[in-house]
C-alpha cells in the first residue's frame, strides 16, 4: 500500500494499512537498545459484557505499560454493588488477566465507569466510585490515593537512557456543569464562566508541581477526554475554553520535556497535533478509542487540528518513545498488528 508522507517542519505522518510483515516503523530509523526503548499500550471505551478481541494483540507489544484511557467498563450506575460486580467481569476476562499479569496497569476513568453518562461534580456517588475503581486498579488500601478526591496520579518510569513520567488526570470529579446547546447539531457549547473548571483547584496545584518538577525526558498528560479537537460538540476540553488556555500556559511555562497528550471517549482514534508560542515542537493529542466497539457509522466532523484520518473501527493505540534519540513513534493498532496510522515526531 501506498504511504503518504506530511512534512510539517517536525514530525512525519504516515497513513494507511501495514500488514505484520512489514516492518515497524521504529526500524525503519534505526534499532535501539532495551535501555532506550519504552513502549507504552492505551486504550478506552471498553465493554466488560462483549468479547474484548485485543488483549493478545497487545501483549504481542511487549508494552512496557498498560494505560486505561477511561469506560473502562460500562456500568452508568449509582448503585456500588452492580459497579463492583461489573468491574469484577472485567477483572475476570482471560485475556485482560493475563496482561495484569505479566504488564504494569495504570489509568484513569471516564464517564462511564464514573457512574453517569457525561457526569461532572454533581454525581453523588462519586466518592463510593472513586474506591472501587482504585479496587479495579489495584491500588493499595493505604496509597494516597485511597484519601485524596478524584482519581489522578504520576508515574515515573527510569531507563538508563533517561526518564517517562505519565500524568493521568480525573476529568470527572471537579468537572462543572456542561452547558446544552441550542444547535440541533451539537449537544454542548462553550461554558465561558470564569469559576468554570475541569480539573479542579487542588487538581491543578498538583498537576502544576508535576510539571514544573519533572526530569523526565518525556511527559505524557492522560485525559480521558479530547484536548485539541474541540469543534464537535460533544464532550471535549473545548466546552471549557479557559481551561484550554490554562493547560496550554502551564505546558510552555513549566519547560517539561516532550510533552503529549493521550486521549480516548470518542469511539474514534486519530492524531491532532497545534504548534504552540513557546514549544519547539507540536503538542500531540492521540486520541485512542475504543477498543470494543467504535463509531461505525462515523461519516466526518471538524477539526481543525487533525493530522491524516480519523479511524472508526476498534483499535487500540502504541506508543514507542526512543530516549536515545529523542523520538516518538505513535501507531493506531488493530487485530493481527495491523497498523491503521502512524505519525513519528521529534523532540
């Protein structure tokens, strides 16, 4: 198959199909040792109740780390002993327990496994939830977590050739109220108040320290839902335009390097990518979703961020990030190694 190549000053894009035989696109520049290498798996919008067809696929990876991107289940329920049972289904499937096994499991949550569709701070279960999904994760009874509101964490992973530190946050707990919109055609529109807020002020001191703190040689900044596309409507960081400025400052401001974004909730995987003052290279927002089911009647939206086309069959996203070279590989995945998309970026 034909590639198309998009030099747009810092990254290269390619897109279109790979069959297994081919060689990733990581050997194509060159290999590298173990000790430079670091893989990273995503993945969101996952249903506990259908067959979760990629768990083999992505242990076929070898991934360094596993990243819940958010509806890692689907419960949308206020009623804790369904959302345990449920996030018990989840635990129990073969596949997934075979990668919990063998691969380090991180994450966040999204509205789905939050307990209320499109739910924010108004959600009156959500410190109940907020323990159970912990339980999901794995985490200990006196992490600090188990105290803290809201569900966002770092994790710092070290390589002899350098550092990956991966933020991810709760965009649920501290949410503020969406605002309908009175367009047929889009379900939510721009909240311009000024105490409008996604994260939340204790969220954003943290999140803030992470940052400016980091000596890491990459950074990646987990949202579960999308950052950079924001003109469709749905649920998107673009319903809270003072937060966008406010994560953009503080991604220039605090000199993190290799700072890129992961998203999910779409039911759709693309690349976006905005070249902002201050940054000597494009911020990435992956997008990834989902893996069970997807949007299949997709027929296009705008965004005016996009970097080739959107994908709207189940996938899963890859991330090789070379600390040697200061270069990432992202890949939209799907079964058998089939390669979607693929976008590589110098940092």
């Amino acid at each position: 198959m034909r590639y198309i190549f998009l030099s747009l000053s810092f990254f290269v894009f390619l897109f279109g199909c790979r069959s297994k035989e081919k060689e990733p696109l990581s050997s194509q520049v060159g290999s590298e040792g173990l000790d430079s290498i670091f893989v990273i798996a995503f993945g969101s919008c996952n249903k506990q109740n259908i067959p979760n067809p990629f768990w083999d696929d992505i242990l076929d990876q070898h991934p360094d780390v596993w990243i819940w991107g958010g509806d890692n289940i689907y419960a949308d329920t206020d009623n804790m002993n369904e959302l345990q049972s449920m996030y018990g289904s989840q635990n129990n499937n073969e596949g997934y327990r075979l990668l919990k096994s063998k691969v380090p499991v991180i994450g966040t949550w999204d509205d789905h496994d939050y307990g209320v569709n499109d739910g924010g701070e108004e959600f009156l279960m959500k410190k109940e939830s907020q323990q159970l999904f912990l339980d999901f994760m794995g985490i200990p009874k006196d992490d600090k977590r188990r105290e803290q509101e809201g569900v966002y964490a770092s994790h710092t992973f070290s390589l002899p050739k350098g550092k990956v530190k991966i933020m991810v946050l709760d965009t649920r707990y501290f949410r503020s109220q969406l605002e309908k919109d009175e367009n047929p055609n889009r379900r939510y529109k721009p909240n311009n108040s000024d105490d409008a807020t996604i994260l939340g002020m204790s969220q954003w001191r943290w999140l803030k320290r992470e940052l400016e703190t980091s000596e890491a040689d990459f950074n990646l900044i987990v949202t579960s839902i999308q950052f950079l596309s924001r003109e469709h409507g749905f649920e998107a960081w673009g319903n809270f335009p003072k937060e966008i400025e406010k994560l953009e400052e503080l991604i220039t401001t605090s000199k993190a390097k290799g700072v890129m974004i992961l998203s999910g909730d779409r039911h759709i995987s693309e690349f976006s990518a905005s070249t902002l003052d201050g940054m000597s290279y494009p911020l990435i927002d992956f997008t990834s979703s989902g893996l069970t089911h997807s949007y299949s009647s997709f027929h296009g939206e705008p965004n005016q961020f996009r970097i080739g086309e959107v994908v709207s069959v189940p996938s899963y996203g890859l991330i090789e990030l070379n600390l040697k070279k200061r270069e990432a590989y992202f890949k939209i995945m799907g079964e058998n190694d089939k390669v979607f998309q693929e976008l590589k970026q110098a940092y």
